[in-house]
C-alpha cells in the first residue's frame, strides 16, 4: 500500500452480544433492518426471499417488535418508538370492530377469505358463508357477540328475509337480482365470471342456466 496518506479504517467489527443497533451487519429500510440473507429489505417479492416475510418483509420486521438493541436482523432499529404491539384477539368470541377479520360495509368476513366479498367469494376458504358479503349480513350473526363472520353493528340489523309465500317469490326478495333473474342466495352474487363454479353451478347461478330453465319468479323460488 502506497503510504500517500493514512490507511483506511478497518470495517466495523460485527456486534457483541446478540444486537446490532445499527444495522450495521443487515440490510436497513426505515426503521426495519432485514436479514442480509434477504439480499434486499422489502419490495415485492419480499416473502418470497431466504426467511421469508418475518425477515424481509418491511411490515414483518417491524411486526416482530424485536430491538437492534439487543437483538441482530431482523430486528427493529431505535430510531424512534417501537411500532405498537397488535391488538389482542377478541376475548368471549367477539370482535365488534372486525379488528381480526376483513371488513367491507357492515360485513365482517373471516380474514382467511383474503377478501370481503366480490367475484368468486365463494371459492375462497370457508365459502360464501364466511367471504360473501350477502351470505355474512344474511346470517345475522352480531359482532358484538361473535367473531368472523359476522355482522358489525355501525347500524341496526338487517331484517330477516321476509316467509316465502305459496313457492313463489316475484320482487326476488329472498334472492340475489340479476339481469332479469333471480339466483339463490347460496350463489354468493348472480352471474358473472365463474357463475358455474358456485352452489348448485349453472342452472341456480348463471342467468343464461336460469333462463333455460324458463320457471317464473310468479310460481316458483329462486332460481327463476
């Protein structure tokens, strides 16, 4: 080495101690500092890296709730106040603000549907019983009460579905309306995309399996 000057200084040595307050041995993004196993912190495609979300994924790090200070990557950094803990699961079997499940309008879906209501809600874990919003607010069930699926209680009940009469239901009302049909509840929403992959397939979801079935709302219940 040519002495122009001093030598550099040497590298940081790694942290003592199980912790890294600086991030000095992973990889930062904020205040989250990744795994350098991650290659990068955050980012799409995050979970999909060596350890996963808990590792470099930015929300799983920060999630963790683990300090640089006494910890190494993934860790949190102190720059500022660690991020609050999560909040509780709902104690007594109830979850009146749909904290735990995913919300959309008055319904409460369970959080392992992915998403509250919408196109093949049905095919989503647990059915449309705990992912599509008409089956959710149909049910009756309180958030108050109970947890997801259910119905948030911003407003009063909806009302119960009105006795069918005679086998006959015209206006549609203990149906789902479609273009000029009338499905089953159980459909979850009335044609569309993947209508024949919903309880009881074309003839009962699909407005072109209904209109072949030529049954008239007049004299009969959905399908009609």
């Amino acid at each position: 080495v040519i002495q122009g000057g001093a030598m550099p200084p040497p590298p940081p040595p790694p942290p003592t101690g199980g912790a890294d307050p600086t991030c000095a041995n992973g990889i930062k993004n904020g205040d989250a500092c990744c795994a350098a196993a991650c290659g990068t912190c955050g980012g799409a495609g995050c979970d999909a890296r060596p350890g996963g979300s808990p590792s470099c994924c930015t929300s799983g790090v920060l999630m963790s709730g683990k300090s640089c200070d006494s910890n190494t990557a993934p860790c949190v950094i102190q720059g500022g106040a660690m991020p609050p803990p999560p909040p509780p699961p709902p104690t007594g079997g109830a979850d009146p603000t749909c904290a735990n499940g995913i919300k959309n309008g008055d319904a409460c879906c369970a959080a392992a549907c992915g998403a509250c209501g919408g196109a093949g809600c049905n095919t989503r874990p647990g059915g449309d019983v705990s992912c599509c919003t008409s089956t959710v607010l149909n049910s009756g069930k309180s958030c108050d009460t109970s947890a997801a699926p259910c119905v948030i209680q911003g407003g009063a009940m909806p009302p119960p579905p009105p006795p069918q009469n005679g086998g006959s239901d015209p206006l549609c009302k203990n149906g789902i309306m479609g273009a000029g049909v009338c499905c089953p509840l159980s459909c979850g929403e009335c044609g569309g995309f993947g209508c024949n992959t919903r309880p009881g397939g074309a003839p009962a979801c699909c407005t072109s399996g209904i209109t072949e079935t030529k049954k008239m709302c007049s004299t009969n219940v959905a399908p009609c």
